[in-house]
C-alpha cells in the first residue's frame, strides 16, 4: 500500500516526539508499505512566530506573514528526516514549493491549484521516505503561501490525491471522532466509520480534529482518511463514502459551537432585495454568517431577520448592521451573545423519518427552548441558550443512543 | 548611493533589535539612499536548531541540516520587512532562492556561482527596500543550501557585487576592525581604514569580525566594506583596496590564534616526495594544516618536519602521522599543545625594512622563544609558547607604535 501519513503539531511536539514519529513511520514501511510523511510545525512554534510578528506590528503584511510561518514546517520536516536517516530508513524532506503545491496568491488562506509532486514520487522510486513540509505551498510566481489553519491537513489530502495514495492517515492528539465531546459526555464513543459528509459537519462545527476544506477536498477526490493518535495504536476512525452500513445509524455524533452571536433585525419592511443587500454588505466584510431565520409578520408588511455570525466579527457586524437599519427604516436591531448551537449529524436522516420531532422534544423535555432551526439533509441545529449546551449535549447523546454500542 | 546593510544575529536578537535596525533602514532610506537589507537568524537560533538535530543523530544528513538550518534567516528576513512596513517604509522579503542565489552542491559549506537578483532589482525600481535572508542559496536542481558560518556576510557582499552597490556595511556588535583584541591591549585603536589583504589576514587568524571568503569575495568585486556596530553610530572600519597612504603604516594590527597544535615528525629520511605524502594524507581528512616547517639536518640525510593543526582536529592528525612514521622509518613523533601564534600584519611591510627583526627583537627581550616563523608579504607570524600570547601581543602593539594614534 501506498500510505500518507501526516503528523500534527503535538504529534511532533518535542525531539522525543519526533523520534516516536520516526519509529512508527520506518515501522509502517517495514510492514512493507511505501510511505510519504507530511507535518505540521512543532506545537508551539507557528504561535511563537505568530506572537512575534504582532509584537512588531498589528496588521503584518499577509505575504511576510507566509513567509515567516512556512518556516515552522521545514524545521519538523528536516529534523523527521534526520530522525528516520538515523533509524537507517532512506529519507528526504521537502518543502511545499519542491513538491510541487501551486497555489493562488491569497496569502495566509492560499487555495491549491495544483500538484506536480514529480520530486516526490521519483524519491518513492528510489526507495526513499518522502518527508514534506506541510501547510505551504507557491505561487506561479515563486510566493511562498500557507494554506491557513491546518493547512497540514489539506496538505496530506492533496499529496494523496496527486499521488493516488491507497489511505491518508491523519495523526493528531486525539483517538479519532467521537460522538460528541468526552469531556461533556464521559460515555462518548469513538466512531469506527464516519462519511465524509458528516465529517465536514462536524468540521465545520468546530470538531477540530480534520480542517473542512481538508475534507472536502478527501470527498472530492475520493482519498480514504483515518483521524488517529500518535501517541497509541489504536486503530482510530475511518473517513469515507457514504455506504448502507452507515445509513442504518440515525444520528453519528452531537456537536456544539459556543462561539456564535445572534442579531435580529426589527420589522423589517417585507420588499425583495432585502436580505440580499444585508448579507451582500457582511460578506463584504469577509463575515461569514451561519444560520439565518427569517419571520414573517402577520401582516406580510414587515418581517424580523435573525442570523448568527462569529462572535469575534460581532462587533464589526453590528455597525455594518446599524448602517442598513437607518437605510431600510427598520424598526432596530437586537443583539444575543449568549447563545449556543447545538447539532445532531447523521446520514441515515435521509431515510429515517422523525428525526427532528425527537430532537425538539428531547430538548423540550429538559425545558430548553429553541431560538432557531436550521436543518439540512444530514444535520439539524438549533440555536439555544448558551447556559443549557452541557445539558442539550448529553441528552441529545443519549436520546439518540449514542452512548450504546453503535 | 545604493546601500547593502547586512545585520548579524546580535543586531536581530530580539524584537526590540529588529525594530532598531529597522529604524536605522529606515533613516538610511530617508537620507536619500536605496538600501537592500541581508539579515542573519537571531542570535542563538541557528545553534537551537542544530542541537536539535544532534539530539536526533550524532551525524545528522548535510542536506536536511541546510534545510533546517536556512529557516533562521527566513524568519529574520519576514519579521524585519515586517517592522519597516510598520515604520511606513515598503519593504518585501526575499529568500535565497527567490534573489536567486545559486551555489554548488556542497551542502553546508556551499559556494557561491553566481547570482541572478532580478527580483531585488525589481524591488528597488518600485521604490521597496528588498530583506534578504542570509547565509542560504539554492542548487540548479532546486535544493536548499547554506554557506557556512558566517555565510550571511558572503550574502551581503555578493548581492552588492552582483547589484554593483556602492557601500557594503556589516552591523555587528563590535565598533569595526581593532589594532588588537581590547580585551588583551585596552589601548587598542579602532582602525579607520584597512585594506582587503590586510582584513584577510585578520580574519584567517581567527579576528571574528568578517568571514574569510566574504573578503576574497569583497576584493575579488571590489566591493566596499564597512565593518560597524548596530548599537552605536559611530562610523566603523572601512575595508578597501591598498592605497599609498596604508603604507605609510608598517604595521596595522597584532593578532593571536591558541586554537593550534603542533605536530613533529622527528628524523624523516630526505628524500623527494615525503611532504607530499604527509600532507596529502592529512588533506584528505579534511585537517587544514596552517605553518609548516622543516628543518634540514646537519648531514643533509634526514629532516624534522613540525607543522600546526586545529586543536579539534589534533587527535585525527596524530592517527594518520603514526602510520607515516611507521611507513617511513621516521624516529617518531612529538606533539606540543601548549603553543599558540602571533601575528604582526600590514601591508606598509612591503616597503618596510626591518620589521621581523624588530618582532624577534621585541619578542626576544621579553624572553620569549620563537618556535616557528611563517612570513608572507603582509604578515610574519611566531608560534610561541602559550603562556605568553598575551605578554607577546601586548609587547608587539607596543613596539610597533599601535597604541599611540596611527
């Protein structure tokens, strides 16, 4: 088999860790796979480098910016090779631009164009352990680029695309995807099997154990993940299609997001254009907004609009927000900050019927009261009051009889 | 003027480092220049990533060590460009391979083949000052190189050659080139002026200020020098060709080495070939062997061979010497490492009369032995024994008149 395995921050955390890396990586390809290694800077040092340029500046320029913590990742790329050499395997490491990753110039969020990956897999030939520095890439012009948070992630997902690698092993500090967060619920069961679509809802639910655009791009391409821990042998949870198995299971997992704020617009005159001119001016502001609820009035006249937005860009929303109150004669706007969102992920909803009733009345039960809804083919989230999301977490688990043996 | 500033690890230690030298580019640039920075990695990092890699392997890969070892500077160059920019100075970092710096493969001790800098270029017709990270290149096929301790002054001459700028200035955290070391002869005077031949000699005898190849470098492309501190405003040391007023000085400097031993083959049969042999043995080990001499013995059949050798690579020497003394039929060997060497240099030597005898004269009535004597046109140098280096240096910057203003 041909295995990627990409190691992340904790994972190569210390010298000792990065040894530990090294036996489990000369162990795979002892096994007789062939193996290409991908890593993330050593946890600690992007944040270090991060600290560093704000001490100089509150608005470092996006390209210096790139330049300084793409260097995180050679360092844990040169010394992995020098680790696995001292083991007697072959290996050679290589940096975003050596590889091959192309991307577009959007500096410090860069999006992959394309892979060459020649240097990578003419090392794989000659019987050497490719070792790449993740997270960068360049550009046509020879900018060197990140890829964002994570960006390590979608650096192993696109080198298994390119080099169509048989699995995609993600390494992190966690024993895969669990049904919910084990620190709300103790009885939180590791998944053996996730599909791709339920991973990038829990992704992009903040489950921060795969970065989303690393698992669109899996999805996209078809590369099967597994989300592991470095620091066991256990087997982890497998990222994959969609198949019959897992649509017998209602619900996969429960998550939470803490970190949204709402605003509701008041009586609204009801006129078409309306919403597009409101969230045309946030997204503007590079504002991403989540969930939006629009009520009618009963007197179809006016309407009042909610929409969550991320708590750090709430500041910045609300004066976008006030400016377009005045210009639509609204009657205001009110802010909730302490609100939560609480979500149920599955694909066997597609085919199982009365998945949101028993979602509704489970928190009804415990008297929560929803403030918002809003569903898509295998997820429901509501937005509740932020003090009840321990509470909605667990009952939601075990209303769903996540805590049982799947 | 175009001015090449290169800042060494003590002048870009900290945050606060980085901003000051970034206010002195900034003044350079508002006085009317164009300025191109060269920058090394703060001080302490590039050995904070090499005792990593010794952690890993004793003997770790040359090519992962450049890769590993080429991130300091990076990460100076980015942070640097960064606190211009927030000086509201444009500025853009550039990395060895994007100034295109090309070198042979020689990985750690690569060497420079030419450099095409069309981007720095580029950079100055916009009006940018371009920060350039030191000490690293790139091969034709693409691989990261470094050039050796020191290899950020060889940057920094090399780009002002290749840019054809009319100052190259090396900040560092001495005032410029002294008639000694201060800490030996507190009357020690800062020279305002030295010629290339003369800063080789300095710099070959272990005077820390200036890398020996960027020198070759400087006067091969007659380029400029200044040697300055970055914690002061004083005008430094300024390297250039040999001109009519240099030789009005007999003797611009004393320097000392105690990092030599030295090595004796007693009793060589004297036959053609013999040094040859010897020497070419310890070459191949890579052991730079400095002074070498042979003194004929009275009846013309055999010979005593002493030569010097770095301290570390003493006890490798002696191994390849016993096994020529055996193949020879030479008496044996001794070993002296309680020597050390001083130097007189100048160039005004050439025109001078008179001068060795004087050194043996001074060194003389101070009863210290000479051991060896090495001459050239602008240097003779007397390995003396180690207890005296500083009676010797003292005693010869008084003798020669250094003390007193030049």
């Amino acid at each position: 088999m041909l295995i990627v395995q990409k190691y992340g921050g904790t994972s190569v955390g210390s010298i000792e860790r990065i040894k530990a890396v090294a036996e489990r990586v000369a162990r795979t390809k002892r096994d007789g796979n062939d193996v290409v290694v991908v890593v993330s800077a050593m946890a600690g040092e992007t944040d270090k480098l991060i600290s560093y340029a704000r001490e100089i500046s509150p608005s470092p320029p996006d390209r210096e910016m790139d330049l300084l913590l793409s260097s995180g990742e050679r360092i844990s790329a040169a010394l992995t090779a020098i680790a696995l050499n001292e083991l007697g395997v072959k290996a050679v490491s290589f940096t975003g631009r050596q590889v091959g990753i192309i991307t577009d110039k959007a500096h410090t969020k860069a999006r992959i164009e394309r892979i060459t990956a020649e240097r990578v897999e003419e090392a794989l030939r000659k019987g050497f352990i490719p070792v790449i520095a993740g997270f960068q890439g360049i550009t046509e012009t020879s900018e060197v680029t990140t890829l964002g948070r994570g960006g390590s992630d979608l650096t192993a997902v696109a080198v298994s695309a390119a080099l169509g690698a048989d699995l995609c092993e993600i390494y992190t500090d966690v024993e895969g995807v669990f049904t919910t967060d084990p620190t709300i619920v103790p009885e939180a069961r590791k998944l053996e099997k996730i599909s791709y679509e339920e991973m990038l809802e829990l992704a992009s639910l903040g489950a921060k154990v795969l970065q989303t655009r690393s698992v669109e791009f899996a999805m996209k391409y078809s590369v099967p993940l597994v989300v592991r821990s470095s620091f066991s042998d256990k087997p982890g949870t497998l990222v994959v299609k969609e198949d019959r198995d897992m649509e017998k299971v209602v619900v996969s997992g429960v998550a939470y997001d803490k970190n949204q704020s709402k605003i509701t617009i008041l009586s609204v005159p009801d006129r078409p254009g309306i919403a597009a001119r409101l969230f045309k001016s946030i997204a503007d502001e590079n504002i991403v907004v989540d969930m939006i609820v629009q009520n009618v009035s009963s007197d179809g006249k006016a309407t009042d609009i909610s929409f969550t937005v991320p708590k750090p860009d709430l500041q910045k929303a609300v004066g976008i927000v006030e400016e377009i109150v005045k210009e639509l004669g609204a009657k205001g706007l009110s802010v909730d900050d302490g609100i939560a969102k609480v979500s149920i992920i599955g694909v066997g909803m597609k085919t199982h019927s009365g998945v949101a009733a028993r979602m509704f009345e489970t928190l009804a039960s415990h008297g929560i009261n929803i403030m918002m809804i809003s569903t898509s083919e295998i997820k429901i989230s509501c937005v509740i009051e932020s003090k009840y999301t321990e509470l909605a977490v667990r009952a939601l688990h075990d209303a769903f009889g996540l805590s049982a043996q799947g």
